[in-house]
C-alpha cells in the first residue's frame, strides 16, 4: 500500500518475536515478506532489512 517504512519497521519488530517462537511458519511469513519487497529491491532500507533479517534468523 505504499507504505515501506512503516512496513519495514513493523516486520523488523516482530523478527525477535519469531525467534522466540522458533515456529517454521512465522519464519516462512517473514520469508515471503521480504520476498514480496522485490520491487523495492533496490531501497537502502529493503537491502538493510534483508540483511538484518538474515543475520537475525542465522543467529
């Protein structure tokens, strides 16, 4: 809808709610969020939350 940051912002605060979830299906919901940014691909802020949420789902 237009709205990245907030988008962005939202998903980066549920990414430690997942973690602590350690359900399969809420690390899928953020996989197809950041799938579903490709069009934005090129925003700094898409390629720092990419990065953050891959570093994020490693640890």
């Amino acid at each position: 809808m237009g709205e990245l940051k907030q988008a962005l912002d939202s998903a980066r605060a549920a990414i430690p709610m997942t973690k602590a979830l350690s359900s399969a299906r809420s690390v899928e919901r953020l996989g197809d969020f950041a799938g579903q940014l490709e069009p934005y691909g090129t925003s700094m802020m898409v390629q720092e939350f990419r990065d953050h949420l891959n570093r994020e789902l490693a640890a």
